[in-house]
C-alpha cells in the first residue's frame, strides 16, 4: 500500500495537501487497522496527496485528559504540535472522533491550529468535488443504521456527512430510536474504553446494541473505531454476529467499490 511519511515527502521536497492522522486504534487495534486500510485504499484511488506521520505520531492525549490526567494530556498534546508545527501541517484528516475532537478543539490553546475532518467529511468533500463516486454495489438494497459516535454527533454536530455517503450506497438507512443528537453512547467515550464498566444490571453497549436489533439492519454502520469495538461486542453478546455486520462507513464504500 501507499502510504507516505511526512518525513519521506519534506525530504523530496514535497508538502502533501493533508495529514491522515491515523491515532491509536487505527495504528495497532487489528480490527481497526481494516478502517484504515480502506481509507488509505480510497485516498490513492482518489489520487489525495496525503501522509502520515508515522512513529512521530504519539496519541493525541485524549484518553489521559477524559480520565482526569491534566499533565500528561498537555506532554502528549505538546509533543504533536511541536511535530505538526514544524511539517507546517495545515490540515489533518482522521477516522477516529476522540482524535478529531481533540485535535480540533482543544489543541488550538495550545498552539496547534489545524483545519480538522473527520474521515466522513472529507469522503463527502471528495464526492462533492467528483473525486470519486460511490455505489451501492453488494450493499444496494441492504438495511443498515448508523450510530452516532458522541465526539463526531453531539460533541461536532456531525450527523449529515456519514449518512449522505451510506445513501449514496443505494440502501435503506433507518434511524435507531435515539439517534442523532439525541443519541446513546456505546460505552468506551471519556477514557471507558481501557477500563471494565462499573457493576450495575447491564452494559451500555448491549443496550445499544438492543435498539439497534429493534429495527433489524443487515448491517450496523459505524464511523469510529471504538464504537465499533463496543457494538461488534454487543452483537458477539447477543449472538447475532452471523447474521449482522458491524461496519465502518469507509470500509462499505471501500467494499461497494472493490477497492
């Protein structure tokens, strides 16, 4: 695959015309990693001048700052912008809501002020600019719901861009009961990710998960690589994992596309 280091590119010479920030998850999570293929599959298909920053990218602090740890949040936010800061990065692409959000509103007092789209975003900016096209392909005619990821949804208002681009696939999309800025949380935002939840009668994510079997989708479409550790878990739990997919939107259009 092609995917070039900021550092390759400052060597030739070369300022690529985004940075795809591709955060923890997407770096080292196995399942995750399939979000970011596909992303990059699409990136050079649509010809995006791009690269990442490889081992000079640390995490955004994200998970240090939800649990409460001030100090070590501001070191890793520091150590970014220092980074970024000297590739003169103008603006940065990522797949994961907690790194968007971070990234966009918090690093500015910090010093680091970036144009920042999460991947839904920018997918729906390279359609609108006829970058390329998406069809249903496989999925024309499927039944498929989206959750919203808090930091995209309620936290950015986000909620238009990941459902133009699962439309575009020819399917039926339907809304869970509590969907948009009126949507649940799967359970791993504000550092609950790396931590078992606390005792009580059950897990947010199945609960999730339960209204999303409510409506009975073919396929549950995420845009976070958390969300869908946490809803492919809640499928595992209902035993429902042969008959419905948990999906990041960029892995459907990879797929519909044969990418």
């Amino acid at each position: 695959m092609n995917v070039p280091t900021m550092a390759e590119l400052t060597a030739q010479g070369i300022q690529p015309e985004v940075l795809f920030w591709v955060g923890c998850a997407g770096s080292f999570d196995d399942r995750a990693k399939k979000i970011t293929k596909a992303f990059v599959k699409i990136l050079n298909k649509a010809e995006v001048n791009f690269a990442v920053l490889g081992t000079e990218e640390g995490c955004t602090g994200d998970p240090a700052k939800r649990a409460g740890n001030e100090f070590l949040f501001q070191m890793q936010a520091m150590t970014n912008i220092e980074v970024m800061n000297a590739y003169e990065i103008k603006k940065v692409v990522t797949a994961c809501p907690h790194c968007f959000n971070t990234i966009k509103n918090e690093y500015p007092q910090l010093g680091g002020k970036y144009e920042v789209m999460h991947h839904t975003q920018f997918l729906k900016s390279l359609l609108d600019e006829g970058k390329i096209s998406i069809e249903g392909g496989s999925y024309k005619g499927k039944r498929i719901t989206f959750h919203d990821p808090c930091y995209l949804g309620r936290a950015n208002c986000v909620y238009e861009a990941p459902r133009e681009l699962i439309r575009k696939l020819e399917v039926e999309l339907v809304e869970m009961k509590r969907c948009k800025s009126n949507g649940l949380c799967c359970g791993a935002g504000g550092a609950q990710m790396f931590k078992e939840p606390e005792k009580g009668t059950k897990d947010i994510n199945v609960e999730r998960t339960e209204e999303a079997l409510e409506i009975k989708p073919d396929i549950i479409a995420t845009g976070c690589p958390f969300c869908n550790t946490m809803m492919t878990d809640g499928i595992k739990s209902k035993e429902k994992e042969n008959d419905i997919e948990v999906l990041d939107i960029v892995e459907l259009i990879a797929n519909a596309q044969d990418l």
